[in-house]
C-alpha cells in the first residue's frame, strides 16, 4: 500500500520574509523557514523565532515631558561628553542614553528673530560646536551653532558669521562630517559646505541641474556621495534619482559612477566599503527597494512594502542595515556571512509616524507621533505585538495529523498561541498554545487537528505573552497525509 503521509519542517535559519510576500495575501513562494507575514519578530539569532522588541521612552521623551515635536534627525555618533543632540519643529534637543535633558537651557527653541516656522532638519558635531539645520517661514533656511561648553545658542550664525555667510534654500538639509573636517550638506539643487579651519561657508559650492534636490549625502573614500531626485515629487508622481559623486572641490561632479534610476531615492548608507541606497518602483507591487551601488548601476538586494528611510532614517543595529519604514523599522543582513541575508521587521514605533532613528548608544532611539502626540523611546524589553505567519503550503487534500512545536525553557510569562488559516483563508482553526503555566516542565507540545485541508498555513501570535520573559520557538514539525476526495 502507498505510503500517503507528508512532513513539512520549519526549523533555523529562520530568514525573514519570504521573497515577493507583498504580492499575494497568502504568499506560498519562498523557503519554510521564511514568513508570509510578520510583525516585531527579531531574526538577528537565526536559530530561533522569537519575539522582537519593544519600545519604551526615555526619560522626558513624550510631549508631558519635553518633546513636542517630531524629532527628525539624531547625531548618530556621541559628543565627547556623551551625549547627543536631536531636532525637530523648533527644537533642539539634548538627548543622554536614557533621558532627555530637561534644564534651562534645554530644549533649546530655535528663533531666528525676524521669521517664524523654525523647522528642524539636521544636526552635526565638530570639537566644541554643534551645528543645526533648519527651514523657516521665509522660504528659505539657516544654520544654528551650539557651543557645548557654555550652553550658548547663535540661531542665524549661518547667514550672518561664517567668511561668505549666506541664508540655505526652503528644501531637506541632510549633512554629514567628512574625514577632512569638513561638513557637507544639502541645499536643494545645491550641494554647501563649511570648513571650520577657515571659518568658511558656501551654501552653493557644488551646482547640479535646475529642478534637483539633494536629499541625502554622505562622505567616504574621499568624495561626497550624493543621492538626488528630479523632480523631488512625492506619491504616485514619476521621477527619476540619480547618485553624483563629488570630490568636495571641483565644481563639476565626477564623470563616474553617476548611476540613475526610473524611481525616486530615498536614503544612502556607506557600511564596509558599500554604498547601499533606498529607492522605490511605482510599476512594482512592493513600492520600495533597498540596494547597493555596483558601478553605474544599482544592484537590487530586496524589495519590500512600506516606504522609502530618509537621510535621519536609517544605521545599524545587530551587524544588518537597519531604517525605518512607516512605523516598521526593518533589518537586512545576517550574523555570518555563511547564513544568506534576510529580511525582517524587529520593532513598530508606538505612534504611526516613525521620525529619526539612530544608535549612538548602541541601543537604538527611535521617534515618532501622531497628531499632536510626540514620543522619543528606545528598544526595550519583548514586544506583545509579535507575530509570525508562514508562508502557505499547498498539500493537496490532506488530512493534518499532527503539529509538534519545540521550544527553548519557558519563564513566568512566556506565552504563544498558535492557529491553522486554511483553503485560502476561508476557515481557522485554534489549535491552542504554549505558556509558562502549563508547559513549562517540556520542550516541546504536539497538536493534533485532525483537520481535512487543501492548503494551510500557520499563525503564531505573542499577544497574550510577555514583555520581559520571550518564548522563542526551535522548530515546528507538521505531520498529515493525503486523503481521497469524494
């Protein structure tokens, strides 16, 4: 007699999301290993699905503290007394691992006297000075300088100190600090720069075409890498990016690399010699792609759903790329270059809109807000939120026998549930869970359906677990067999 039966393991390297996942409700493309769907699932231990992060605030970090407004964009790398600074709306901020500073001189309200709307865009730190970037009413910009040691603020220093003083243009001011000193920046079709040996500034030093604008830039092997877009449009409007290298002296960019791109490009991050860059597709069912620059083309590493990390969006946490998409922030990458690169969604801002993210402590801080509400937290604890859906399998009709879950030791608290969707999503079927209570003299805990299908695929959910205590799953085995159908 025919042997009828059929196994599936979902077992390490657990890998993320499977390729295409934002085609297809119920996606059945991709590895066993690889989700369909997740939310807050951290992958970076591949050899176990456990639950992601959870946030909490620092320390003043709500509007009942003293962050009220989006922060946009965090000094990724600390000051010399350990500290960083955010802006966002009129404000800088004074930002320490846990708290943010609430004193006399900060926050700090951004006033450039003769306008109003002040609205953050950048910061950037050289020696005893902390540079801010800002929009205003006027149409136009400017650049604040903090000395540190005296808590003293000059809100127009740009337009009105520097040798060749001059006001920035209305539009994003990403900058960054090169190896030479000096800091390069953004200025709408315009890359500027200011050189702290001279006391020199010149906010239109390089040209490019009318109609660009700059949207990120960064410094590596000696020239300014610039990531651009004509028009800069937003939503369903066409445009195309282009990627200019500059040797921060000659008025032309370099004749190469110049790839471009049918699309419009998001952020740029230098990691190893890499230059990795965010762009979108509107033709493509995901929307957003992240790849690397390979010549004068853009090799694509991963498409996904979501939208595109601006200059203040985007690091690296746990050895992967890190940025935030919407709320989400995602991971690329892998622990050992042995294992391929996945990709996964380890945390969700509390509040829709997800503002800076940086890592100048080594644990991530992440703002965010939602009308009127402002949060700045970092990663904290284990997220309820938890969720991972496999990818569905089509078993022909088949009679579902048994589901084994293995797992690692159980603390107070620990809890997952587990659920069969299946024919497309039609039915559900609660096969139960694993907690503490219960479960925790074992390592592993079988279900047995009994349930007649054509397809399934299986939902695992921490809502009802633990924020301190994680239950972290080794491998699912399911176990059925085929069954005539009448």
């Amino acid at each position: 007699m025919a042997d009828n039966s059929w196994k599936i393991e979902i077992k390490a390297p657990f890998n993320g999301y499977a390729p295409g996942y934002y085609a297809n409700t119920y996606p059945s493309y991709g590895a066993k290993n690889q989700a369909g769907e997740m939310t807050d699932i951290d992958c970076t231990d591949p050899t176990k699905l456990t639950q992601g992060l959870g946030v909490a605030n620092l320390t003043n970090g709500t509007e009942a503290g003293v962050v009220t407004t989006l922060i946009k964009h965090i000094l990724d790398i600390p000051t010399s007394d350990g500290v960083t600074f955010g802006i966002g709306g009129a404000k800088l901020y004074k930002i320490g691992s846990a708290a943010v500073t609430s004193d006399a001189n900060f926050p700090h309200t951004i006033d450039k006297g003769t306008v109003t709307g002040e609205d953050g865009e950048s910061v950037v730190s050289v020696g005893d000075y902390v540079y801010y970037l800002f929009n205003h009413s006027g149409s136009a910009g400017d650049i604040g300088r903090l000395t540190i040691s005296t808590n003293t603020f000059d809100d127009d220093w740009g337009s009105t100190v520097p040798t060749g003083s001059s006001a920035l243009a209305n539009a994003p001011h990403p900058c960054v600090l090169g190896n030479d000193g000096v800091i390069y920046f953004g200025n709408g079709q315009y890359v500027g720069y200011y050189d702290p040996l001279t006391n020199t500034i010149d906010t239109q030093n390089l040209t490019l075409p009318s109609g660009t604008k700059v949207v990120d830039v960064k410094y590596f092997n000696s020239r300014v890498w610039i990531a651009a877009n004509f028009p800069n449009t937003s939503g369903s409007n066409k445009s195309f990016g282009v990627v200019y290298v500059w040797n921060g002296v000659s008025a032309q960019w370099d004749d190469a690399p110049n790839p471009r791109i049918q699309g419009r490009l998001g952020a740029i991050y230098e990691d190893n010699g890499i230059i990795y860059i965010w762009y979108d597709d509107l033709s493509h069912p995901g929307g957003c792609k992240l790849g690397y620059l390979n010549g004068n083309s853009i090799k694509e590493l991963r498409a996904y759903s979501g939208s595109l990390p601006n200059f203040g969006q985007v690091g690296k946490y746990k050895g992967q790329i890190a940025w935030l998409s919407g709320a989400k922030l995602m991971l690329f990458g892998n622990i050992d270059e042995s294992i391929p690169a996945g990709l996964s969604s380890i945390a969700t801002t509390t509040r829709a809109n997800g503002g800076a993210f940086a890592v100048p402590f080594g644990t991530p801080l992440i703002a965010s807000y939602a009308t009127s509400n402002f949060n700045l937290q970092k990663l904290s604890g284990y997220s309820v939120s938890a969720a991972w859906k496999t990818i569905m399998f089509d078993v022909g009709h088949s009679m579902i026998d048994k589901v084994r879950v293995f797992y690692e030791t159980l603390s107070s608290g620990a809890r997952c549930d587990f659920t069969l969707r299946y024919n497309r999503g039609a039915s559900t079927l609660s096969l139960g869970d694993v907690r503490y209570a219960n479960d925790s003299g074992q390592t592993y805990k079988v279900f047995t359906p009994n349930q007649e299908l054509d397809d399934f695929r299986l939902e695992l959910s921490w809502a009802s677990g633990s924020t301190s205590n994680p239950l972290s799953i080794r491998k699912i085995e399911i176990e059925g067999h085929a069954t005539p159908k009448l």
